[in-house]
C-alpha cells in the first residue's frame, strides 16, 4: 500500500440553520465550495499497529491525534464494514488548514482516507456515502469531485449547483485561533424541534426538501451571529475585509469560523486585496494574533 491524495477544504459560501432536529443535530441549507487548498494525506503498511503522524501546522496537539481523529476513525469504520485493511495502516498527514477554522479539513482528511481505501471498490457508492454519514455532516460533500454543492439535511443532501457565481478567487483570513463548531451552534440557541426565525424565508423556499430553492444570499451565514457572541473581535476583522481595495464581491464567515473569505473575479485583485488587508489589520487593537492569509480559488 502506498496510497496519496489532497485533502481539499471548502468555503461556505452562504449558511442557513434551519432548526434543530430531534436527534439534536440541525437542518441545513447552504452553499458548499471546494477550494484549491488543502491537507496531503499518505496511506501506507504500518509495521505494527495503526498510526497517525502529523507534519504541517505547529498547533497541533495529543488529543487531535488520538482515536477521535476523524482519519483514524474513518479507517477504522471502513475496516469494521469491509474486513480491510487486514494489516496496520500508517496515515501520514501533513496539515496545511488550521484546526477548528470553519474549513472542514477534519472532514476532508476523512473522505481522502475513504476515497484512497475504497481504490479497491470494497464498498458501493452507495454504502461509501453512508459510511461517510456516519463521520459527520460535512464529509460527504469531500466524497464528490464537484466544486459547488447546494447542501441540505445536515450537510449530507447535495444538489448541483445551477448558477454561475460572479467569481472564484478567493482571500481567505483566519485569524490564528480556534472556534469549536458544538460551541458556536449551542450559542445559536435553537432548542430541539425550534426553527430559527432568521431561516423561516429559507424554510418556506424549500418544497419537500428536493424541490426548487432561490438563489442564496452570497455571504448570509446564520452562524456569523453566535461567533461573534464568543469572539468579538470577529466584527473588526469582518469590517477590514469589506474595506479592502479592491472591493470583493461578496464576503462571509466559512462555517462557524473564524476563518472569512473575500470573493473576486480576477486572481490578480484577490492578491491586492491580501496586501491592504495585511495593511488594514494595523488598525485593530494590539491582540496577541496569529493571521493566516491565503489566496486561492475555487477548485
């Protein structure tokens, strides 16, 4: 076995929470895109037991590599279904997206080690997006090749996406710390089976779930709310973002954050935006920040 691939992260490119569902996790609906960036994932015969070993980004700590690693357990879910790996795996990862960024790389680590296993055709299409249900809301959409997604249920529905977006250069500005999605969810403050009155347009948009649904607001995202209810400091960074020449297209928080996303129409305004942005950001309070800057583009 000697078995590589990226791990490619995604934006959320509009969120809307529907409500929360008896069995606690939330309805969904919102825009998925993948983007050019991404974890590197290796596979390979382990000699004795079953291993993680991380390269890559230095905030990494014990509990991340334990067995509640989304990689670690996607392995160890597909070998209880299939009976293979019948040998130990060593899975080498080398982080390039920040932890808890609002980016999916968990999830994405979690379909590539899905993918890479599933080379041998153990298990259907069918059975290998079950599976990748069970790791989370997210990790499907990492099981698809397509860029853009329309996602609904909680996360595990997915339509194409019928519109041309007006750009797909991308700033990315994560602000060097964690925001941990349980948190930012609870803060939303749904209890089970309540709606969220922001998302009661949304819901009424949706005809049995698979019917027609509007074009979503670039940027609407119901989670930026409760984020900035546990980092303030969130709204400054939104606010230089939305200042930066050229203008984006649109901007919202990916996910539960903290990372941000610009849109643009052209690479080259997308790399001038990172360099005022990076001129702004003087302007915030002196906070003890470890910014993350990226330009990259929809994959």
């Amino acid at each position: 076995m000697g078995l590589q691939d990226q791990a490619k992260a995604k934006v959320n490119l509009s969120l809307k929470v529907l409500g929360r569902r008896q069995d606690g996790y939330h309805d969904l609906l919102g825009l998925m895109a993948r983007i050019d960036l991404g974890d590197q994932i290796e596979l390979k015969v382990a000699p004795d037991s079953d291993i993680l070993v991380h390269q890559g980004l230095s905030e990494i700590d014990d509990g991340y590599m334990g067995s509640s690693n989304l990689a670690i357990r996607a392995l160890n879910l597909y070998r209880e279904l299939t009976g293979w790996p019948d040998f130990p795996v060593k899975i080498n990862l080398t982080k390039n997206i920040p932890l808890g960024s609002g980016m999916g790389g968990g999830s994405s680590d979690a379909a590539t080690v899905l993918r890479l296993l599933n080379r041998s055709a153990k298990l259907s299409p069918a059975d290998l997006w079950a599976l990748s249900v069970r790791l989370g809301g997210d990790v499907p959409f990492f099981l698809q090749e397509a860029s853009l997604r329309l996602a609904s249920g909680i996360g595990e529905i997915l339509r194409p996406w019928p519109y041309e977006l007006p750009g797909r250069y991308l700033l990315l500005v994560n602000p060097g710390f964690k925001l941990s999605t349980g948190q930012v969810f609870e803060k939303l403050g749904l209890t089970t089976g309540e709606s969220s009155s922001k998302s009661l347009n949304a819901i009424a948009r949706i005809e049995a779930r698979l019917g027609d649904i509007q074009k979503p607001e670039l940027g609407d995202n119901d989670l930026y709310w409760p984020a900035l209810a546990i980092k303030p400091e969130l709204k400054d960074i939104f606010r230089l973002i939305k200042e930066v020449t050229p203008s984006p297209l649109a901007a919202g928080l990916s996910g539960s954050g903290p990372t941000f996303w610009a849109l643009f129409s052209h690479l080259s305004q997308a790399q001038m935006a990172k360099v005022c942005f990076e001129s702004l950001v003087s302007k915030l309070p002196k906070r003890d920040l470890k910014w993350w800057l990226r330009v990259t583009t929809i994959a």
